[in-house]
C-alpha cells in the first residue's frame, strides 16, 4: 500500500522533509513517492506525514487513487467559489 | 522662517497630524533605541529608512517547505508574509545561494545584508536555511545575516540562531488573539499532526511569543512583521504592537494585505479588501504610539537582488553567476572602503540634523501652519532623482512646521491591476495618481506634459525643480514655497475629503 504524488504538486518539498521512509524523492516535473518504500507511515505516525503537511489539495492520492485532501479542505475555500472567481477572471 | 528635519529632540513639540509624542521621524525611528541596537541596524537597508537609500539587500530563495497556511498565500507562489503574492522565485540549494550572494556582493559593494524569507518558512527547512547561514559566515563574514518566520519552529531555532551571529530576525505576527488567529491561518503543522482552526491558531500563537521572548533573552534583535487585514486584525493589531513591543521587539512593521482574485489566496477569492493607504497610514500613526514603526517595507519577493524598491535579480540568474570570476577576498577590501564612505556620509547628515535641531525656533514661535502630504520619486541616494514617468513606487512623506517625516511608500503597480479598485482598463498614468492620493505635491526630476497637466488638475502640484536635491530639503523648500503662496491657508477639498472619510 503506498500513497503518491501528482502532477499539481508544486515541489515545495515539505513532504519529503517529513517523511519516516524515505519513500519521497525529487523528479521531474514534480516529487514522487517509491511505492515500495512508502508504509503509509503505519508504525510511525497516526497519519500519514507527507499529506498532513503538503499545502496543495489533491496533490496527494491515496492506494486507491482518491485525494488525501479534497478540494477546498486546506485553503477554506469553497470549490464553487474558485471556479467561480477563475472564469471571472479568464472572461476579462 | 527655519524649519528642521525632526530631530530627536523635539518630541514635546509634535503637531497636529501626529497622534504621539513617539511617532518617529523617517530618521528619528531609532530615536529611542539603546546605541548599541542603533549601531546594529545603522546600515541595513530593512531597519533603517535612511540606510535604505544607501545600502542594499538580497534575499535568496533556499527555503521552500512552510508549516502553517495563511489565508493570504497560495503556495504556488512565494510566501507573502513576506513576498508580493503571484511571484515564484528562483529556488536554490544553500550551495548556489553561497555563490549567488558572494557574486552580488562583489558587484553591487552597497549589498549588505543577505536574507532568508522564503518562498515557504526558513525555520521549517532548519537544514538548508542553517548550512547556507554557516557557509556565508566562514566564507562572507562581511554580510549581515537575517531570516524571516511565521514563529511556528522558532523557539526550537533559537539555539541554533545565535551560534550563526545571526543578529536580526523578523517574525510574522499578525494576531495574539486564536480567535482571530483562526481567520488567518486555517492550519498548522505541528507534532506530525494538521491542525485545523483556533487550535492551530493558538499554538502558533503561543510559538511565537515564545520565541519572541527567547530571542529577545539571548540578545538577538527582533522586528515584528504585521500584515493588515480589514475587518479582521486592524484594530487589534494595536494591541498587538502594544505586546510585541512590551516584550523587547525593536521594531513594528504593518504592512498592507495584498489581495487579488488572480492571486488565488482566500482572502483574494472571497474577497476580503486590503487597506487603502490612508487606513495604513492611520493604524500605523496609531501604533506609533506604542512603538516605533517601520513605513518603508517594500514586501521585496523572496529572491530579490538590490537597493529596496528595486530588483536587479536579473542580473544574477545562476547560468549568469556560473560565467562570473569572483575573488572574493578582493571583493571584500574594496566593500569596506566603500561602507566606510557610505556611514561617513550618513554621519555627516546626522551631525547636521543635530546642529539644525539645536538651532531650531522655540515651539512658540514656529507658523502654526498645517500638515502637507508630498511625494517623490527617487531611485536611492536619498535624492529626488527620478523621472515621474519611471517611478514604480512613490515615497511619502508628511511636513509640517515641526519638519519633514517619512510616511510611506505607495506602489504604482498595485492600484491599477483592475478589478473593483479601479475602472477596467485604467492606465498606468492614473494608477500613479490614484497612488499619490491625499498628496497635494510631487517631487521628480522630470515630468511629461500630460501628467502635468492630470496632476494639476487631480490637486496635486508637480514639481520638477529640485532634481538632485537631498529629499527632504527639497521638501521643506517646497514647504515654504506654499507658505509664502498662501496655499497652507486652506486645506484644498481633495485632502479635507479624505481626512473626512
Ligand atoms: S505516507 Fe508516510 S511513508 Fe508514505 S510517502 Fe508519505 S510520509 Fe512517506
Ligand atoms: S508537500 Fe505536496 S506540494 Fe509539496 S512537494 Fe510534497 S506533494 Fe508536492
């Protein structure tokens, strides 16, 4: 069981920091987790450590693809509002 | 009719315009200070208002991770606690920033304060925040050292902080409050776990004044950065500068929230203001008060290279730097002389401030004239040396029969970027007169004829006739010159409606 990383991760590295197995390395275009190295941090912490600190919501998929933090969950804002306030902005 | 800069000797005697006998002067900030804290900050550009026309500072980019989120950051950009929000900086390892430092020093000399602040907390990547402190003292022990944090990891680095003579630390504080903590800040990192809310808020909250209290107990100086949030902490930042400052902060910088829908932060999607200029003026004169206030942040971006106010990071892009021979040991010598001549000059002032001061007309017998708003456009050296057209940022400033006090700088760029704080399309040339609000004088050194004529008729006098003038004799000259016109008589209505609002 392994957690990973995609593509709307912006490489700020705090995951890899805070990681107890090492499982997280810098690749292009952006940081990756070694499924065979990754516990899920079973033995270590309660929660996974690299999705309870990454900043980016979805950034982070658990075993069966689903977001570790869904939309909205870490900035506070309500999904409807920023895709709101985006296409305010590209009609401009 | 003798009018001095202030000085710091008359606090008695303070006008109208200003609240507290304690509000300091562009020159008197450090007025209060113990001399060994002012000797301290005498030439760094950040600290001292007058040491940022002379000396300059670059940021370098080698701390990516944060521990904490603030609603005015989108981590796709650089942190804006102390950063412009929508900038992404040139990451670096501690290794390249080494170089880059070193290369900027050698060619800019005036450089001499080197920071960490970003793009995510410098205290929340210890490793490559510390071996890039550690490499820089061996290698560059010219270059002051700083850094810049939320406070979160603070206590656990200060240990750490002082064995690097890592003497100036700013720390984010924009609330003592979790209430108000948990509508800033939606979540920290902390003891492995997220923590959501006023939970979170309050552990932060809790880190930082206790790392304000350990810093202060070792000896290292703090400046306390303030992000201004109507509606949220504005008035309660008061307080806030009330405690910092109890507890041995030297310095209190509020600065404006920066907030934009095309920024992506939440304050900017939901639309939360940021401060007019005035508001910041108010709460700043407000916490003067309290405090000796800082007006002349930049918010300058993580990576930023130069005199405050500009940014020459271009210059010294990593494939730039590679191609560069750099003899430091050189580069040193030649650095020492050129500070020397720097602080020479700055004493030079001082002593001059002095001597008008103890000159200066009793209280009595000053005009009891009113307070003016006048702005100039500078690019450093402390003169009026540049042309309106170029100007990016305006510095602010208050005169008064008492003298001459810096107020602020107003960025041009950041009222024209359209939305609902100005039309559609507005130009950049009314967005520098939107910026100059309040103002009833500008002072360049060149301006065109159609700006002219929109200045004049928005209230505010262009002047182009004291280019290369020392600031604020300019100023006081100008001063006079409306004095002697009759237009100190009475308050036109463009200000008084300001005043009013
Ligand atoms: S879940 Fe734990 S072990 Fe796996 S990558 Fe994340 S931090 Fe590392
Ligand atoms: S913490 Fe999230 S955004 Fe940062 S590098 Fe890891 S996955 Fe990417």
């Amino acid at each position: 069981m392994a957690l990973s990383i995609v593509d709307s991760c912006v490489n700020c590295w705090a995951c890899y920091d805070v990681c107890p197995s090492e499982a997280i390395y810098e690749s292009k275009p952006h940081f990756k987790i070694n499924a065979r190295k990754c516990t899920e941090c079973e033995g270590d912490y309660d929660q996974p450590q690299c999705a309870s600190i990454c900043p980016i919501e979805e950034a982070i998929l658990d075993a069966s693809g689903a977001p570790m933090n869904a939309l909205g969950t870490l900035t506070g804002i309500p999904p409807e509002k920023m895709a709101e306030a985006m296409r305010e902005i590209q009609s401009r | 009719m003798e009018l001095n800069v202030i000085g710091q000797d008359d606090h008695q005697d303070t006008g109208s315009s200003c609240s507290s006998g304690s509000c300091g002067s562009s020159n008197d900030q450090m007025g209060h200070l113990p001399q060994e804290i002012k000797d301290k900050v005498k030439n760094h550009p950040c600290y001292s208002e007058e040491a940022h026309h002379y000396f300059a500072r670059m940021h370098v980019a080698v701390a990516p991770a944060c521990n904490i989120q603030c609603h005015y950051c989108n981590r796709k950009y650089d942190c804006s606690n102390e950063s412009r929000p929508g900038v992404v900086s040139e990451l670096l390892t501690p290794e390249e920033a080494v170089m880059k430092t070193k290369a900027v020093a050698a060619n800019i000399p005036q450089m001499t304060v080197l920071g960490i602040a970003g793009p995510g907390d410098p205290l929340a990547n210890p490793e490559r925040t510390f071996s890039t402190f550690r490499m820089l003292s061996e290698q560059a022990p010219d270059i002051k050292l700083c850094v810049s944090t939320n406070g979160l990891a603070l206590p656990d680095a200060v240990e750490e902080l002082s064995k690097h003579n890592i003497d100036h630390v700013t720390i984010t504080i924009n609330t003592v409050d979790p209430e108000i903590g948990a509508k800033i800040y939606p979540w920290i990192y902390w003891n492995n776990k997220r923590i959501h809310g006023v939970k979170g808020a309050k552990i932060l909250i809790q880190q930082q004044q206790k790392g304000l209290e350990m810093l202060v107990a070792k000896g290292i100086l703090v400046k306390v950065n303030s992000v201004m949030i109507p509606g949220v902490n504005d008035e309660h930042l008061k307080e806030v500068s009330r405690i910092v400052k109890s507890k041995g902060a030297f310095l209190h910088n509020v600065m404006p929230l920066i907030s934009e829908a095309e920024h992506g932060t939440f304050y900017g999607v939901m639309g939360q203001r940021g401060p007019e200029p005035e508001e910041l003026q108010d709460l700043q004169d407000a916490c003067a008060g309290d405090m000796n206030m800082m007006r002349h942040c930049r918010q300058c971006r993580a990576d930023a290279v130069g005199l405050l106010g500009e940014d020459r990071g271009e210059e010294f892009t990593m494939d730039k730097i590679a191609a560069m021979d750099i003899d430091y040991d050189a580069a040193m010598k030649k650095r020492a002389v050129i500070h020397q001549g720097i602080l020479e000059e700055l004493d030079e002032k001082e002593a001059k401030r002095a001597r008008l001061a103890s000159a200066s007309v009793p209280a009595a017998a000053k005009p009891d004239t009113r307070p003016v708003l006048m702005a100039v456009a500078t690019s450093g050296g402390g003169l009026i040396n540049q042309h309106f057209g170029h100007a990016t940022e305006f510095l602010v400033y208050e005169v008064s029969p008492n003298g001459v006090r810096f107020i602020s700088h107003r960025k041009v760029d950041q009222y024209c970027i359209g939305g609902d704080t100005c039309g559609e399309k507005e130009s950049a040339l009314s967005g520098s007169i939107r910026a100059l609000k309040g103002c009833e004088a500008v002072l360049c050194s060149k301006i065109g004829y159609e700006p002219w004529s929109l200045l004049e008729d928005a209230g505010i006098q262009p002047n182009g006739e004291h280019a290369m003038e020392p600031i604020e004799e300019a100023i006081l000259a100008v001063y006079e010159e409306m004095r002697v016109d009759g237009r100190l008589d009475a308050t036109p209505a463009h200000v008084a409606e300001l005043a009013k609002a």
